[in-house]
C-alpha cells in the first residue's frame, strides 16, 4: 500500500471514530501523521480532493454527502476510477491500467497520475466505499 492509500484509509477510520470532525479535518490529521516531516506531501492537493471527492458524493461509507471540495478533476477522477473499479474489480490490483482507462477519453493522455488512484484503491480494498 502507499503512503497516501494509507492516509486515506486512516482519514475515514479517524472520521468514522469521531476523531475528526469533517473528512477535511480528518485527512489532515490522517496525512500529518504518515507525512510528519515533509509539509509538501501533507499538503498535497491530488490525492486530498480525490478523497473529498469520493465523500462529497456519498462514496465512502458512513461519510455524508456534503460540499467537500472545489476540485474538479481530482474529484473526477477518483469517481471514475471507482466506476471502472466496480466494473472490473481486477483493476484494482493494476492502478497504471485504471489511470489509463481514466484519462482515456481526455486532452492529455500523456498525464500521469498523482496518487488519485492510490487513494481510491486503498479504500476499495478496504470495503470503505459505496459500490
């Protein structure tokens, strides 16, 4: 698993403990514990509003559905990859084929992924999200 797959998965464990109060909170301090000395990856948009994305629409267990997030293609892609992953579950164990098949129909096919996917197949490993 990677680092941010493991912040996720700690982010709604912490949120579903009520040790956070919102998911935001909670990936916060889900991330300042995996990443306690480098404030870039604590910060690291991608895979933060990848996972916003995915409770902001009622993907992850026991998280409302609210306004988490302002991204867009973040938040879009770890909803597509959820769409193909419930598709096709054995993409779940190849996140290069998953980001292929997510950035498939867009202007840069070239783009590599920032640990969307991490996060996304972390939880689906997990059972936290709403197939």
């Amino acid at each position: 698993m990677t680092k941010y797959g493991k912040v996720a998965e700690i982010a709604v464990i912490k949120y579903h403990d009520k040790i956070a109060s919102t998911p935001l909170e909670a990936w916060e301090m889900a991330a300042h514990e995996i990443f306690s000395k480098s404030q870039s990856s604590r910060l690291k948009n991608c895979p933060k509003d990848a996972f916003l994305g995915l409770c902001e629409n009622g993907k992850v267990k026991n998280i409302p559905t609210k306004p988490y997030t302002e991204s867009v293609l973040n938040k879009g892609y770890a909803l597509k990859a959820l769409s193909l992953i419930k598709e096709n579950p054995a993409l779940a164990d190849d996140k290069n084929a998953l980001w292929a098949l997510v950035i498939l129909d867009s202007d840069n096919t070239e783009k590599k992924h920032n640990a969307q996917m991490d996060v996304v197949i972390s939880l689906f490993k997990k059972d936290f999200l709403v197939l």
